[in-house]
C-alpha cells in the first residue's frame, strides 16, 4: 500500500505538474523524434495537415487561437499534441472527420493537452469532439463544449482512456440521447479531476468499461440543467468512485445519482465501490444517491456524505458505512456549492478507518478544487465526504 508522500507526488503528476511530456518526451517516455508546429505563420497550418505527416512519437504544439472545420484522424502512436500560448479552438463549424467528429482517434498513447472541442454534429447525432475508435487517450486541461456528443468510445475490449482535469458541458443532440461523456465496452476509464455540467437530457458520465476509476471529480446538473443520470456503469464492471462531489438538480428526469446496472450486467466482475464522496439529491420529492441491480456481487459505500432526502438502493448486497445523511446546514454556504463542513462541526473527525479494495486506496489521497483541480491532501482524511477543507469562520 502507498504511503501519503508517495500519493501526493503521483497526483502531483497526474496535475500536470511534474510531466516528462512537456519536457519533449513521447508518452512512452522515449526521446521525441521530432517536434512541430502547428499555426498561421508555421509550416502547418492546419491540425489536419500534421495529422497526415507526424511520424509515432512526436511533439505537436498548436500555437493558441481558433481552428475552423479543422478535422483530423490519429493513428500514429506516441503522439503529444498540445496547446502553446493559450488554448486552442477546434470549431467544427459543420465538418467532421469519417462522418464521426472533430478528431478520429485510432492510435495508441496518444495525449492531448489544453485544448477545446467544439460544435461537432454528424447526420448519425453522435458527433464527437473526438471519436475514440480504438487505441489509448489521455486527455488533460480539454474541454469539449456544444457537441452532441462531448467525448464518445467505440465498444472495443483493448480502448483505455483517461480524463484529467477536462471540462464537458452542454453536449446536446436533437433526439436527446446524449452523454457529456460516453465510454462503451471499453478495457478501462479512468477520471480525475473533471467538471461535467449541464447535460441535455442525457448523462453527465456514461460508462460501460470493465474497469471505472472515478476520482476526485464535480459532477453537477447546475441550474438550467437537465441530465439523466449524474453517474452510470450501464453494464456494471468494477467501478471505484472515490472524492467526487455529485449533485443531482431539480429538473432531472431520472430519480438517480449513481446508477450501476440497468442495462444487464455483462462483466465477470460486477462491483461498486463508493468512498468520500459528497452527494447532494437535488429532487424535491428525493431520489437515489445509489441505485444497483440484482446480481451486483459488491457494494460498498463508506464514508460518504449525504445531502437531500434520498436514499440507498443496494437489493441486499451493500456494506453501508459511516453515510452520515445531512441537511445544507451542515455546510458552509459561503456560495450555493460550498460543501465545507461549518467549523465546530460534529462531522469533523468522523471518518472511519481507511479501506483498500483491489489494491486501491478508498481513503482520501486528494480532493477536488474548484474549477477543474486537485489538491493532494497533506495528512490523513478526517471527515466524511469530499470535501477535507473545513470553513475557518463562522459566518455571522
């Protein structure tokens, strides 16, 4: 098991802190081979005209500013392709890449950092900011706004792909089935530090991967939005949720936070882990912070904070521990989502024990800062919920 200086200086990096990729290195870790420049003075002048002559293992930095039906396909493996000097636009403006999205993304270790996916739509409504069609992604510091579909996977048993610190919001399609971010029967998802808001009907975060590790995230339906589900396994699998803050609004149309499940459970393995979060049931009738299906072989929820009249489902299996529920009071509210817990506090102190699941920490290593952060925690988690941080004064 890790000890806490370990954790700080892995999520450290995973911050972005201390990569080897912005020291122009490939993500595999070898030397790049070459570096190129993407802009209007460079020699490209466009994403889609790297894209067809990169060679594996290239550095591509975008100069900052807005590209415009500028699509691409990757296939290159050990690619990083980054934003310099600000961020960078990609406005679909009616294009897409094989009919699917901005980008196409079949190549594996590829990394794209800083930049924003914008406006894809296809006549099949499932365009993408970026297409996910086989392969590995890392994605950190994007954003993928105004798609009818914000980041979308193929159903592939070999597709990893892992979110840090992404934005996905207001992803809608005319039907209404859209997900902010949908992963299908992929190896592995893996979210850190990401802000999903304003879905359209659809979810905040779809997955159907055999492997979910949901951490240190805000998954909220803010005013004027109208999601699903916040959270949803779909098919199951072994799903760790760990640090997030997950708010259901008003104007949902499903009673759900967290759904594990109700579409058939089709992994060999079929579990939900749920530690230190911070969940808010926004429904003025109450709803469920947590909802699984018969055959879900394990359910744990430890240590979690519980806003709103909801409840639990766990059709017999749940190991529920130390799930103090609260009203708002319990919170600061220096603004509406302040989640800090009051000073004085009797929360403050009461969490239980750290649990390890599958060679994974439940207990806090980082939390959540507002937009799109993490803050590795300096001493072991002593409250329940996400939320470590306690108010320093009372208001008056």
């Amino acid at each position: 098991m890790m000890n806490r200086r370990q954790a700080i200086q892995i999520f450290a990096t995973i911050s972005g802190m201390q990569s080897a990729l912005t020291k122009g290195q490939a993500a595999s870790g070898a030397p790049s081979t070459e570096v190129l420049q993407v802009g209007p003075e460079r020699r490209f002048k466009s994403l889609a005209a790297v894209a067809r002559h990169a060679r594996a293992g290239a550095v591509i930095e975008v100069d900052a500013g807005e590209y415009v039906a500028d699509v691409a396909v990757w296939e290159q493996p050990d690619l990083f392709i980054k934003s310099v000097g600000g961020r960078v636009r990609l406005l679909a403006n009616g294009a897409a890449a094989e009919g699917k999205g901005i980008w196409v993304v079949r190549a594996n270790n590829l990394r794209v950092e800083g930049l924003d996916f914008e406006g894809a739509a296809v006549p099949s409504r499932n365009g993408a900011g970026i297409r996910l069609d086989r392969g590995s992604l890392h994605a950190v510091d994007c954003r993928f706004l105004n798609n009818e579909m914000g980041l979308l996977t193929n159903n592939h048993p070999s597709i990893r792909l892992f979110v840090t610190r992404c934005e996905f919001a207001y992803n809608q399609r005319p039907d209404g089935h859209n997900h902010n971010l949908y992963a299908g029967q992929i190896a592995e998802l893996r979210a850190t530090g990401c802000y999903f808001h304003h879905a359209r009907t659809g979810h905040l975060l779809k997955s159907r991967a055999a492997i979910n590790q949901i951490f240190y995230n805000r998954l909220s339906d803010e005013a004027g939005g109208t999601a699903s589900y916040e959270l949803e396994f779909p098919n199951g699998g072994v799903a760790t949720v760990v640090g997030n803050i997950i708010e259901q609004g008003p104007q949902t149309d499903n009673p759900y936070l967290v759904r594990f499940g109700a579409e058939q459970l089709k992994w060999n393995r079929n579990e939900i882990y749920l530690a230190h979060n911070t969940l808010i049931d926004g429904l003025p009738g109450g709803g469920y912070f947590l909802g699984v299906i018969a055959g879900t072989t394990e359910v744990l929820a430890v240590n979690n904070l519980l806003l709103g009249s909801g409840r639990i489902e766990t059709v017999g299996v749940g190991r529920l521990i130390n799930n103090p529920q609260v009203s708002r009071d319990a919170f600061e509210q220096s603004t509406p989502d302040d989640y800090r817990l009051k000073p004085g506090s009797g929360l403050i102190g009461k969490a239980v024990a750290p649990v390890q699941v599958l060679g994974v920490d439940l207990a806090l290593q980082a939390e959540y800062v507002h937009p799109r952060a993490i803050q590795p925690l300096r001493s072991i988690p002593h409250n329940p919920g996400a939320v470590q941080r306690v108010a320093t004064v009372a208001r008056p």
